[in-house]
C-alpha cells in the first residue's frame, strides 16, 4: 500500500497533473462561488476538454472542480446568506450573523478551516476504507453486484420520497435513456427509430451537460441581478489570527468530518444532508447551544467540514462498487468508463496507482484550494459581482461548442439542447433531477446484472435470496422502503392525537 | 406561494402524465422497437429491461394522471410565479439557430453574432461588454478547440457558394 502511495505521490506530482488540479479547484471555486452554478455546471462544462488529458489528469482536472466547488459555496453564504452551492445554506445560518457583527474574518476562517478539515479527513477515511471495501466487495457475483445496484437506487429514490412518484418516473426515463442505440450484449437495435444517429445510442456527456450545463444556465438567464454592494471585508486575504482561534473546535471538525464522510458514502442522501447533520449534531454536542443560529463560528466550521467531507465519502462506494453516490460521481463515473476504466472491486488491485494518484491529487486539492483563498479571499469573494446572465450566455456557447468537439457530432450537440430544455423544466418545477442521471448511470450496470443474475438462476431471480449477502441487501433494501413510510404514519397519527 | 402549493400544481401533474402516457405507448410499441431476432431467450434479450422500466415509470406516473382526471379543490395550473419563461425560450431559440450557424456560418462568426444578440437580449450590452467579450470569447474557443484541440467543424456552406 505505502509502494503504491508512493508511486501516486510522484504521478499526483507530475507538472500536468499539478496544473490540472490547480486549474480544477480554480474553476471549482469560482462556480462554488457564484450562486446558481455550482460543481455540477463547472464539471460538465470542462468534461468535453478533458477527454484530450489521461485518466489521472482528466480525474484530476474534475475532482478539483467537484472538491473545489464546495470551498467556494460557503463564501457568499457568510457575505450575503446567499449560498453558493444548497449545502452552504447551513453555513450562511451562523455566517451571515457573525458577518453582520462585523466578524465576516472569523466566520470565514471557521468555514475555510472546516472546509480543510473536512476534506483532509475525508481522504484519509476514504484511503483507508476503500481497500476493506472493495476486499468484501472482491467475492461479489452477478447476483450481489444487482442487489447493490437496487439497493442503490432505492435510497436515491427514497432520498426523494416526498416526491416518490416523480423520482421513480426520473429513474425509469434515466433507464430508458441508457437503453437508446445497439444493445452491447446481443448487439440488436433498441429504440433508435431507424436513424443512424441514435445507434451510437445516448452518451452520458451530452446528457450532464444539457441537463446542468444548459438547463441551469436558462435558470440563470431569468434570476434577478444580485445586489452585491454590502460585501465588506476588512482584508484582502484572510486573517492568519482568526484561523487559530478557531482551532479550539477540533473536535467539532473532526465529529463532522466523519459524518460527512459516512453520508456521503450512501448513494442518493447528498451534502446537504450532510451539512445539516454535522451541524444538527454539533449543536446538540455543544457547551453554547444557544448561539447556534445567532452567529457562532462552531456552527459554521461544522456545515463546511459536513459537506467538504461529501467528495470523498462519494468516491468510497464509486471506486469499490462502481456506484456513484450522486449526480457529481456519477460523472466522474463516466471519465472512468470512457477511459476504459471500470470503478470496483478489482480496480483497486488493477490500477493502484491510479487510485493512489486519485487519493494524493484529493489532498492537494484540498490544500491548494485552502491556499488559494487564504490568499486571494477578496478577488475571489467580488467574483459574485460578475453578472449571472452574461456568464450563462457564455456558459451556453462553450458548452455546445465543447459537446461537438467530443465526438464531432452535432447531433451530440442536439441532444445536449434537448436535455438543456428537460433540464430546464426538471429545475424550475424543482423535480428531483438526480434520479434522471441516476439513471442514465446505472441503468447499463442495472440491466446487465439482472441479465447475468437471471441467466445464473435459469431465468429465476430466487438466485439473489439464495446467497447471504444479496439477501442481506436486499432485506436492508425492504427496510429503507418500509421504515420511513411507518415512521411517518406514526408521525401523523400521534400529530391527530 | 409555499413549497406544497408549488408541488401541487397541475402543472407537475400534467408533465407527469404526458411521461406516463409516452411510457404505455413504448410499452406497448416495444416489441417493434427492439430487435429480438436473436437466439437468446426472453431473460436474456434485449426487451426484458426496457419492459421494466416503461412499467416503472408508467406505475410513477399513475398519481398523477389521477389528480390530473380528479383535481383537488384548490388545484391550479399556476407553477411558481416565475413569469413565462420568454427569456429562456428566446436564448434556447438562439442557441439552436446557433447550432445551425456552425453549418452554415462557421464557428467564428455564428458564436461571435450569438454571444453579440444573446448579450443584447439580456441587457448585458454596455459597449465595453458587447465589444470585447464575444471577441475574447469567440477567440478562445477557436484557440482551445481549433488549434489546441485540433478539432474538426465542418466547413461552412456560405464558403462553398462564394467559392462557386
């Protein structure tokens, strides 16, 4: 393990790794920073370049902007309690009171420690739990491959349940959606309507990109200009002092560092999740409960580090099982595939080095976006001045420009226009869009695990009871269905009482 | 307007049941949608996966095709407030002009008269703005994409009829 660790440390280093996470987290920051664009956007709008790097590099260009993106978020949640990205909306809870007392420096030191701690943290569970995972995971069949894929997208679907019947509509037109073109295993045409074009059947990219790219800037298009005149910040880079006056909350990181971890681990819950959890339990924990939601910088430092933990908690469950916790793995799940890489148990024995140039590259980008915005704090926080409108007219252009040039087919470009208007709606009617690229992610591992799995049992799926940890999930599966519904009848009946 | 009022809309259920409907129709299309003149049987082929999932989203879309045929009192078709969208759909409209403008105009002329129409309809067009960025834009793209990337676009139509 040390060897490979090693090995990734030398290839994390290299200078055209270095300068695509430098560049990732730059970018990750900025459209961390500007709210209404997010990791997802910044990501799917460089996924076209980075098919021109290797896989460390292009993983690596990515994985800053999706670690980046969750810095950046917590910024104007404490300047404008407006936060970046939805998880830095617990941030802006404390943040923005402790701003109006005139200590924004200490608010955003605790969110910017939080943000460090969380992520380091996070790394260093993810490499020490990965392995243990993908060795359980290394006597996985067919059968227990499916169990986890449904286990899976049932959580994602409960993770939504408030709106059960759209979430499994999203997933089933995800599903359909990865069905388009030639089947790989039989090589017979589905649903291509007798054109050429849709053999190739529907790839992931344009899907991301029209989906987020360009239905999240016609969101942008439409939101008022923002008012930005009350950022006030005494500095231009932060106050060195600050940060080690919030250092007295290391347990606090720490506690949330974990949860964020473990949350991020489970497909489908979110950072939001996680913010919320790590500050609900840092409250719960702390000797001044009372100035929590007031302007505590305890409240802040927990938020960051819950949600800054969520990459590399994601990344657990992505890289052992090949199943993508949310919608931002789900696209580094497709650089993985496109590279002829293939997230699970056995990559971790096939590609150590990568996966430890993986590890190594989410530290530095760690520690390189904690640098940055030490740094460059003012420059980066006027960057909400810049006008959403014009950004997303700019966004729009690279974005179909940057769908062409992946596989020079502007049909490709359609379809990304044509997901950027179901994108559109999905949003505004806020419909959970997540499952839609669930999905389209997993419907090819769904599909051909339930084909292997049957072909096992003779057309029978009795196969996946018959074996103990199949059973196990999908018995764990029952009960993620079963329990929340009699929790809230239960709720519901004692509330007519 | 509150989050459950916003849910409620008859809007979401119409959407709903347009993709419940679109489902029933796939399903019941399927077999002719999916070549199944290969040899392998049923719980191997091609069909047995999408058959699933046209049920799952037609079983998803069932509560809403009910509320859309039995509407609660206070249903409405009112969404959100948000207005009607007409920006949107003027930029979407550019942009698939846009689309055709890589045929016909090329990349460096139909990206820099998009960027100079989409900016203007946006308000963002003070001189300054209007002038230099679809210029650095357009520049940009052309480096990444034609000169670093060494992407191929197709040549414009315009050229083969000025060259005729």
């Amino acid at each position: 393990m040390v060897e490979n660790l090693l090995a990734g440390f030398w290839a994390a280093t290299s200078l055209s790794n270095l300068a695509a996470l430098f560049s990732g987290t730059l970018v990750g920051i900025i459209v961390g920073i500007l709210p209404g664009l997010g990791p997802m956007v910044g990501m799917v709008v460089l996924l076209p370049f980075s098919f021109a790097f290797p896989p460390n590099v292009a993983l690596s260009l990515l994985l800053g902007v999706f670690c980046g993106g969750y810095y950046g978020g917590g910024i104007p949640a404490i300047l404008l309690r407006t936060p970046g990205v939805p998880s830095s909306l617990v941030t802006s809870f404390d943040g923005y009171p402790l701003t109006q007392r005139g200590e924004a420096q200490i608010a955003l030191s605790a969110a910017l420690l939080g943000s460090f701690g969380g992520g380091i943290i996070s790394v260093l569970i993810l490499i020490f739990l990965a392995p243990v995972l993908a060795h359980v995971a290394a006597s996985f069949g067919p059968p227990e491959y499916f169990a986890v894929a449904v286990f899976g997208v049932v959580l994602v679907v409960m993770a939504f349940r408030a709106q059960l019947g759209r979430g499994i509509m999203l997933l089933g037109l995800g599903f359909f959606f990865s069905t388009v073109g030639i089947d790989g295993t039989t090589l017979s045409q589905r649903f291509c309507f007798g054109t050429l074009s849709m053999q190739n059947g529907l790839d992931i990219v344009p899907i991301c990109l029209g989906l987020f790219g360009i239905g999240q800037t016609l969101i942008l298009v439409e939101q008022e200009i923002m008012k930005t005149h009350d950022i006030q910040l005494s500095r231009s880079s932060l106050d060195f002092s600050k940060l080690w006056k919030v250092l007295k909350y290391w347990k606090t990181l720490i506690r949330s560092s974990v949860i964020g971890t473990f949350v991020g681990l489970l497909p489908g819950t979110g950072s939001i999740l996680a913010s919320f959890l790590s500050y609900d339990v840092a409250k719960r924990l702390s000797k001044d409960k009372s100035l929590f939601g007031k302007g505590t910088p305890e409240g802040c430092l927990a938020a960051e580090a819950g949600n800054n933990a969520v990459p590399a908690g994601a990344m657990i469950p992505l890289l052992t099982l090949g199943i993508p916790g949310d919608a931002l793995s789900a696209v580094l799940l497709g650089v993985f595939t496109i590279n002829g890489i293939y997230p699970g148990p056995l990559l971790l024995i096939k590609e150590p080095v990568l996966i430890s140039t993986l590890y190594i590259s989410m530290l530095f980008i760690n520690i390189a976006a904690f640098v940055m915005l030490i740094v460059w704090l003012r420059p980066f926080a006027m960057i909400v001045k810049v006008p959403g409108r014009l950004l997303a007219v700019v966004i729009m252009v690279i974005s179909v420009v940057g769908i062409y040039a992946v596989n020079t087919r502007l049909f490709d470009a359609g379809v990304a226009i044509a997901m950027g208007v179901l994108g559109y709606a999905l949003l505004r009617m806020k419909w959970p869009i997540v499952n839609l690229v669930m999905g389209v992610v997993l419907g090819e591992i769904m599909e051909n695990r339930l084909r292997q799995t049957l072909s096992l049992g003779d057309g029978s799926l009795w196969i996946v009871f018959q074996r103990p940890i199949s059973l196990f999930l999908i018995v764990l599966t029952c009960l993620i269905i079963i329990v929340p519904f009699v929790l809230d009848a239960r709720k519901a009946k004692k509330k007519i009482v | 307007m509150s989050d459950k009022a916003f849910s409620s809309s008859r809007v979401h259920d119409l959407l709903g049941s347009l993709l419940g409907v679109f489902a029933a129709s796939m399903l019941i299309s399927c077999p002719w949608q999916v070549d199944t003149s290969g040899p392998d049987p049923f719980y191997k082929g091609p069909l047995i996966f999408p058959l699933i999932l046209f049920g799952l989203i037609l079983a998803g879309s069932l509560p809403s095709m009910w509320r859309l045929c039995k509407p609660s009192l206070n249903a409405s078709w009112y969404l959100d407030g948000q207005g009607k969208s007409l920006k949107s759909m003027v930029i979407l409209g550019l942009l698939i002009v846009y689309l055709a403008g890589l045929m016909v105009i090329g990349l460096e002329v139909s990206t820099w008269l998009f960027l100079v129409i989409a900016l203007k309809f946006v308000k963002q067009d003070s001189p300054l703005k209007i002038t230099l960025i679809p210029l650095l834009i357009t520049l940009i793209l052309f480096f990444i994409f034609k000169i670093f990337l060494d992407v191929w676009f197709p040549e414009p139509l315009i050229m083969g009829i000025f060259q005729e």
